[in-house]
C-alpha cells in the first residue's frame, strides 16, 4: 500500500501565533460591547429579567408546559384511574403507578382501581407533555411553574399527596380535541 504524504501549507509568523484570529475575535466582542452600551445610553428599554424580583408569569406564552399534577374532580374524587398510560409514554420513566382496588361499596366508585401510589421524579421529568396528552381521564396536567426546587432529591420525589396538593380541584374540564374545533 502506498503512502500518501500531504503537504502542509506554509505558515506566516501572524497566522502561526493566531493574531489574525485574535484581533478578529476582539474585534467581535468590541462590537457587541459597544453596541450594548449606546443602547444603554440611549435609553433602549432592558432585555434582561431581574429574576428573584421580576417574574416571568405575566409573559408566559399559552403553550408552556411547566411541572405535572394531580387533580380531583367536583365531588374531590380522584380522576385518575390508575391506567398507567403517563408511566409506559413517560419518555425518562419519571412517573412510578402502583394501582390499587375501589372496594365495590364505596358511593364513588366510578371505576373498579385508583393509584394506590403515584409518584413523579421531577429530577427525571423532562416535561414534554406526554403524560397530559395521553390520559383519557385528564386527571393530570401540566402547570405553569417553572421554578421547582429543592434542598435534596428526596423533596423533589412528588408523591400522590403532593401532586394532589399542588393540582387542586379541576371543575368543567373540557377535551382539547373539543376546544380545536
């Protein structure tokens, strides 16, 4: 087999120590620089969002999805019907169902099970949304917070009880394939 051998180019002492690419970097970066600073000046209204003091709830935009939850019905029965639809779509397996039965005497036994457990690893959760657009009961969606936190992972485990607390109760839910129309 034959070897190839490739000839370099020969390099200028500038293009060897990168001052050309250097003094076009800088050149850039000045541009930005001064740019940002006549906006400043000239009283252009601020790009940027003080966090802590400004929030960005006003601006969200009505397609946003934020972190998942629980909801009850009318009547604070629970919606969900432990199908387990949300945990096999779930893309990061964030959502764990264990179902359990509805004695057949209780007055709200809409469906024969209910989730014995529910619970969301939020640290997995990428919110994609799946978990909402699959379920045919609508017992879960996703609200508009963005801001989850946490001192450990275990805080940021929802259990069933949690996500029912931060759900709350949905009255007059509607299919979204009905509100396209």
């Amino acid at each position: 087999m034959a070897t190839i051998i490739v000839q370099r180019p020969k390099l200028a002492w500038h293009e060897r120590w990168f001052i050309s690419t250097l003094v076009k970097g800088l050149k850039i970066t000045l541009g930005h620089a001064l740019k940002t600073f006549r906006e400043i000046v000239g009283g252009k209204e601020k790009v940027t969002m003080e966090y802590p003091e400004q929030k960005w709830d006003a601006n969200l935009p009505s397609y946003y999805r934020g972190a998942p939850a629980l909801v009850t019905d009318e009547q604070e029965r629970e919606r969900c019907v432990s199908c387990q639809l949300c945990e096999f779509i779930c893309p990061p397996k964030a959502i764990r169902i264990t179902p359990g039965e509805i004695p057949s005497d209780d007055p709200w036994a809409k469906v024969e099970k209910r989730p014995k457990e529910f619970d969301i690893d939020m640290t997995r959760c990428i919110y994609c949304g799946m978990c909402e657009e699959v379920c045919p009961e609508q017992a879960i969606y996703l609200r508009k917070d963005y801001a989850i936190t946490g001192e450990s992972r275990a805080e940021l485990m929802h259990n069933k009880k949690k996500l029912y607390e931060i759900g709350g109760k949905r009255v007059g839910l509607v299919n979204k394939w009905n509100e396209l129309k």
